[in-house]
C-alpha cells in the first residue's frame, strides 16, 4: 500500500499502512515511546535522547543504524525533531533535520486508527524534498518498503512484552 505524488510544495509524497492485530493502545504503547523504536525498527541500532522532552514538541532524538546503506559501509544516522505528538488521536510527526542519508528536511507522520476487534490500521505518511539524481519512484518505493516492514514487526514486539 504505497502511494507516490508530488503536490504543489515541491515534495515528494508517499504513504505505507498495515493492520496490526492488537488494540490501539498497545500499538500507541510501543510505536510512541523512543526507547522502544529498536523493539519494531529492526534497523535502527541506537536512538538517543539530544534534547527536550519526550511526547512534547521540539523534543530532538538521535537516531542510528543501517536504516539506509551507505557506500562506506558506516552507519545511517538522523536527527529528528518532533513536530507534535497527540496521545488522544493517536499521531506524531518529526521532521529529519539533520542526516548523513539526504533526506533532512523531510518529515514523517504517523496515525493510528482503531480497525475494530482489537486491531488497528497504521498509517504512516511521508514528504521528502526530491533527491538529485534519484529516481522518485524508486525512492518512495523503498521507504514504502522499509515502513511497511516495521508496520508489520510491531504485532511481535508487542508480543514479546507480554
């Protein structure tokens, strides 16, 4: 489910959604807090805290690991700032401000809806500034991918706790 279009601001747009079989406030639960982002991101190695306060805007995370290969084999890091968080409809964003991948300035909006009978649809939606020398649909094809995969990973992480 990946969804490619460029609107008026220039962006790159693009989107990647899953059903995972739990109810939303586990889901919220884990896909919220940044000490577990590693639990359901099976590429990201570290996330650390830069500055502020989780789950409040302007909250600056560091985020590391092999989430996209790099030609010298080091790992992929990006700085993140929250946008807003809302526990009540279940949704953030952040925005990439800084990273050695090309994407700084993207940001990437995450929504969870209640599917009924204890599942919940996860919406994950995305804008990047176009990257010289790439092909558009080649790059939203694998973010799609790549989101899509840890959409799917979050059902085990939740189990595991359990």
């Amino acid at each position: 489910m990946e969804q490619a279009s460029q609107v008026g601001n220039g962006k790159w747009h693009g989107k990647a959604g899953g059903i995972v079989d739990a109810p939303i406030n586990k889901v919220w639960e884990m896909v919220s807090q940044t000490k577990r982002l590693h639990e359901w991101m099976p590429m990201v190695e570290r996330c650390t805290d830069l500055d502020g306060d989780e789950g409040v805007p302007g909250y600056i995370r560091l985020v590391s690991g092999f989430m996209f290969p790099q030609q010298d084999g080091e790992r992929s890091w990006i700085k993140e700032k929250l946008v807003f968080m809302n526990s009540s409809s279940y949704s953030y964003a952040y925005t990439m401000e800084a990273s050695n991948v090309g994407l700084d300035g993207s940001v990437n909006s995450l929504k969870l809806v209640d599917y009924g009978d204890d599942s919940t649809l996860v919406d994950w939606s995305f804008e990047i500034n176009p990257v010289e020398g790439a092909c558009e649909d080649s790059i939203i094809d694998y973010l799609g991918f790549l989101y899509k995969s840890c959409i799917s990973r979050i059902k085990g992480a939740i189990e595991a706790l359990d």
